[in-house]
C-alpha cells in the first residue's frame, strides 16, 4: 500500500521546520507516520523504539527524501535509557523542541482473567514511559523557556469498556498527568493526544480470544495512522503562544460507538 504524505503551505507550517522532534514508539503506528510527516515538512525527528531494524528502515527512507533524522534504540521502560535518548537527539541535532511520548501497549483482558503481569506491562509502558519522557526533557525545557510535550492518550482515558480497565485507566493517568503539567508552566506547551480506534499493531499483544475480537470488529471503522499523524503536526505548528491542550480524533464511522 502506498501512503500519502503532504506538505502543508502557510505560515504556522513554518514553525514545524528545524524543531527537532523526539518520538517514542516510532517503529511503526502512529509514532513512525508522524516521524515521516514532520520529516517531510521539515522537521528534524529523532526516533526511538526496540526495534531498531524498523527504525533504521525507516530513518534511511526518511534521509532519502531529504529529510533529516537519527534513531536510537529505547525502551521507555528504563528511564536512563529515556535520558540517554535526550542526550542523544541533543548531540545530534543540537538541542530538543518537542517530545512526542508515543509508546504503549494494549493487552486487553477481562479482570477476572488476572493476568496480572499483563497489567505490569501496562503500567509500566503506558504510564512510567510517559513519565520518564517528561522527567528526561522538563529539566532542558524549563532552563530554555520553551518546548513542547505531547502524550498519546485514548478515546478510552474518556470511556471506560469490558476487558479494558487497567488499559483505560493507564490511559486516563496520561490524560492526568499532562492536564497538571499544564497548568504547572506558562512556557512550555502540553497537549494530549487522545486517537479512537486507529489501524496500528496496538493489541497484537491481546492474549484474551474475546478481547482480541472485540478489538478486530472496532477495526473494521478505525482511523488511520495518517490522520492521526496530520492531527500532530497541527499541534506543533501552531504558534509558540498557542497550546493546543487535548485533541480528541475519531473516525466519523464511530458515531454511537465509546472508542
């Protein structure tokens, strides 16, 4: 399948062009279509991930176009590993202008399945991740009196569904944490990212037969990874005054649906 990438013209557009752009997650999803897209309109990326054959495919696609990017590998698990991923993209490219906090995972399963180390995994990824992100930036950011964090939350940090409460709940623990990062700074931006139902390799991982239905037929009206990518770059491009706080993106085939 071949996928279309645009560049967008106009003035805010411009304000996408030399930040330098971290992406957790960024093997593939929506962590590699937004690396490609902000590539395209001239950002600098930086991606990280555990797969590094993705990454290096993707970085290597991405340099042939005329863009520039760097890859590391990262698990968001270990928060040194976050930092030196910081440190990286800072060497590389010379400093750090936004932090999209993109990896997670989605096991679902119902809670009396206990699939407790399931429920770590979740934990662990979806919330410590995100957490260890804004530790390793905040420090640079606040010293340079600017940047910009963006989380990958859920249309379930809204709605809670059978199966997916711990995945619900770690998703309404990014919402939390990004609206009091918010209000806590005047200068550096925070916007929360909250995608339906989106065509991505998230829930591969889903162990439990009925989850792992549930999510097939959610799929058959989901969103696609370009629009949630195109739903990024709008929140970077905007002036540097200018917060957009949450971005709730659904498919319009969704209509009565909570994801």
């Amino acid at each position: 399948m071949t996928r279309q990438f645009f560049y967008y013209e106009g003035s805010n557009m411009q304000n996408v062009q030399s930040k330098v752009v971290l992406i957790t997650g960024a093997s593939s999803g929506i962590g590699e279509a937004t690396a490609r897209l902000l590539a395209k309109n001239g950002a600098k990326v930086v991606l990280g991930a555990r797969r590094t054959e993705r990454l290096e495919s993707i970085v290597q696609d991405i340099r042939q176009a005329g863009g520039q990017a760097a890859y590391q590998k990262l698990d968001v698990v270990d928060a040194d590993q976050v930092k030196s991923f910081v440190n990286f993209a800072q060497d590389t490219f010379g400093q750090v202008d936004v932090l999209f906090n993109n990896a997670g995972i989605m096991p679902l399963s119902p809670m009396n399945a206990l699939k407790t180390d399931e429920w770590n995994s979740i934990i662990d990824i979806n919330i410590k991740g995100v957490l260890n992100g804004i530790g390793a930036v905040l420090p640079i950011m606040e010293q340079q009196g600017r940047g910009h964090i963006i989380n990958t939350a859920s249309t379930g940090a809204y709605a809670v569904g059978p199966s997916c409460g711990v995945y619900c709940a770690s998703k309404y623990a990014v919402w939390a944490i990004s609206e009091s990062l918010r209000q806590e700074s005047n200068s550096i931006r925070v916007t929360v990212l909250s995608p339906g139902v989106t065509t991505t390799e998230l829930g591969h991982d889903i162990t439990d037969k009925a989850a792992a239905e549930l999510v097939g037929q959610l799929r058959t009206m989901s969103l696609n990874v370009e629009s949630v990518a195109n739903a990024v770059l709008n929140a970077i491009s905007q002036p540097d005054d200018v917060e957009t706080s949450e971005i709730v993106i659904r498919s319009v085939s969704s209509f009565g649906h909570a994801f």
